[in-house]
C-alpha cells in the first residue's frame, strides 16, 4: 500500500525512520484500548509507533479511540447510530486525550462530543449520534450482499516496511476486486477482505477501523507512487446484522465516486462474515499525485 498520511494543506509525509521500532514487538488493538485511563470525562490513551502512518497515528485508530471514549462516559445502553470525524492535525507516537461532551440528551437519541489532543493541539473532532430502537410499522431493509472471490482463494497482501504504512501490521487483507496502489489499473472500486490480528474487539470497534483501513481506489490507477489523506470522514452504523460474532473475514467494499482538483470521494460498506451490512462510511480525502 501507499497511502501515507498528510496534513490537512500540505504535502505527503514520508513514512519517519524509527531505527529500534522494529525490535519492540507490535502493540494489538486489544491491548491499546485495554491500557486506557479515564479520569471523568477525559480520556487517556499511549498510542504506539506501530499505529502509525507518516507523522499521524492511522485515522481509523484516532476514531476508534474517541468512540471507545465516548462508550466509555456515555455508557454502552444507545446503540451508536453515526460518527462525522473530521482530521485536524497530527496524533503522534505518545499521549494521546479524548474529552466527550455531551451537546443534547433527549428521550430516544442523544447527541456528543470527542475532541482528540496530542501535544495540548486538537488532532480530530468527532461528533457521535447515539439513538434507542423506535418502535414503528416500516419493513426492515439493509444492503444485499454481492457475492465475489473467496478469501480462501486469494493470495494475503504482505505487509512490507517501508511500502506499507507502518499500521497495517495489524491487519490481515485479501483482494477480491479492484487494483492494489500504483499497478495502472482502470478499476474504480474493490473489495478487500479484512481481519485485525490479536484478541477479539467490541463490533463497533472493528468496523470502525476496518472502514478506514484501505487505500482509495484511485490509488490503483496510476503506476506512480500515490499518496493520500483522508479529510473529513461519516460513517454510518447499520443495526440490521443479526449475529454477533466478529469471528472470520469482513469485507470492506469501496467505489470512487469522484476525483477532481486533487481531491477523492469515495464509498464504503464494511460487512460482516455472515455477509449482513454492518457499516456505510463516505470519506473526501486529499490526494497527493
């Protein structure tokens, strides 16, 4: 892969050097957010050098990171309904915070607040829905799944220093469709299968990360090295799954909507190995050509 992050009206960040990064073993997921440190409404995260990609933590993290905060004060009862994460600057290796605040408290939905810091700078401000079940008389209507290419079948993309951004250690990825960055292909979208290596996280954790954790398909399109960073990002969460378990290959399908004046939107849905939709994420990024 060769997306690495940049800052919002800059140019594309080089993947740091970090020359003992690699003797230390990665840190998973499960054990970052496990090491997290509430103090009332702030919370306290160590974000590692292995979640890094350039000069920023991977933006899947930092939004994971504030939803986990804001279950963390709000409390586990509303189902999280959307999350609209906006990319400020950067989270670097070290002390991360997440502040909540919640703006509007209502019967049935209520409405917060995350505000991630690093370096006493706002890195990323995420705003949260959180809404009950309404009882009403419509039909339930999700995504229909599109079969492709097994991942039993397909050849695992290797994480390889130095190309691929440093967090992608903790992903494991098959490509059903679409082309891998700078290969010159002419496919605008793909289908990537997924899994996140270490112990099992809460659904919406996952689904989180997984929608932010592969490369724009315009990325394909070029035998150049691309580079890209997303800007503001929504993703919206689809309670019609109906197993609970994570175990097994999710899948993230993404179509490029547009590209223009160097900038890309795209779409996403991140489904479940049962195959029930579990996520819709749409992201504007910066890409840098």
């Amino acid at each position: 892969m060769t997306i690495i992050a940049a800052l919002p009206n800059e140019g594309p960040i080089p993947v740091p050097t970090a020359p003992d990064a690699h003797l230390a073993p990665p840190v998973r997921f499960a054990d970052l957010i496990a090491a997290r440190r509430r103090d009332a409404d702030l919370v306290h995260f160590d974000v590692p050098h292995d979640w890094q990609q350039g000069i920023t933590a991977f933006g899947g993290l930092v939004a994971a990171m504030a939803s986990c905060a804001l279950r963390d004060v709000l409390g586990p009862r509303l189902p999280l309904r959307a999350l609209q994460v906006n990319f400020i600057g950067p989270v670097p290796a070290g002390p991360a915070q997440v502040q909540v605040r919640t703006l509007r408290e209502g019967k049935s939905i209520t409405q917060a607040q995350a505000i991630v810091t690093a370096n006493d700078q706002t890195a990323c401000l995420v705003s949260a829905v959180l809404g009950a079940p309404r009882a009403n008389s419509l039909i339930t209507h999700a995504p229909t799944f599109t079969p492709s290419r097994q991942p039993e079948s397909l050849t695992e993309l290797p994480f390889t220093p130095g190309k691929t951004p440093i967090f992608f250690q903790h992903f494991r990825s098959r490509w059903a469709e679409g082309d891998p960055p700078s290969t010159g292909g002419n496919s605008l979208h793909s289908k990537i299968w997924l899994q996140l290596h270490g112990a099992a996280v809460p659904r919406e954790l996952l689904t989180i990360l997984f929608a932010d954790a592969l490369p724009s398909p315009v990325m394909g399109t070029t035998r150049s090295q691309v580079f890209g960073a997303s800007l503001a990002w929504t993703i919206e969460f689809l309670d019609t799954a109906q197993s609970a378990d994570n175990e097994g290959w999710w899948r993230a399908d993404t179509e490029l909507v547009a590209h223009s004046q160097g900038y890309a939107n795209q779409l996403t849905t991140i489904w479940t190995p049962q195959g029930e939709a579990a996520a819709r994420s749409q992201q504007v990024m910066a890409i840098y050509a």
